[in-house]
C-alpha cells in the first residue's frame, strides 16, 4: 500500500466524517446561538434551557436525515471493502 493511497483512503473517511457530523453541527450551532441570544435578551440563565433544544434538534435531525446517513457510510465502507483485493 503506497502512501497515495493511504492518503486518499483517509481523506475519504475525513469527507464522510464531515458529511455526516455536518448536519448535527451546524444544527447545534444554530440552536445555540438562538438560545443564547434568547437568554442574553430575557435574562434567563439555566443551563438546561441550552440543552434540551439542541437535544430535540439533534434528535429530529437524526430521525429525518438518519436514513442517509447510513446510506453514506454503507456506500463508503462497501467502496473501502471492494478495493481491498487492488491494494
């Protein structure tokens, strides 16, 4: 295995990595900008008000999009596996 390959195996793990995380974190930023700046505006400061959105976000993001997701990762390892004999 020469190191072009490795470097393109890793670099494909890394872009499925961001491609699945992606959603989740972005969603997570978004949600937390927003209470925060919710908090900031009644003066509301409980901590759990800034985890229980994202953790319903997260969760409704998962439920929606958790079909791809796994077709994303099953499409990358099928992909990984099948090039197993050329290395």
């Amino acid at each position: 295995m020469s190191d072009a390959q490795v470097l393109e195996l890793l670099l494909g793990a890394f872009t499925v990595a961001a491609k699945i995380a992606g959603p989740l974190l972005v969603s997570a930023l978004l949600i937390g900008v927003g209470v925060s700046l919710l908090q900031t505006i009644t003066q509301i400061q409980e901590m759990t008000l800034t985890f229980v959105p994202k953790l319903v976000v997260a969760g409704a993001i998962i439920l929606l999009a958790g079909n791809w997701m796994i077709r994303e990762i099953v499409g990358w390892v099928t992909m990984l596996w099948s090039g197993i004999p050329s290395m």
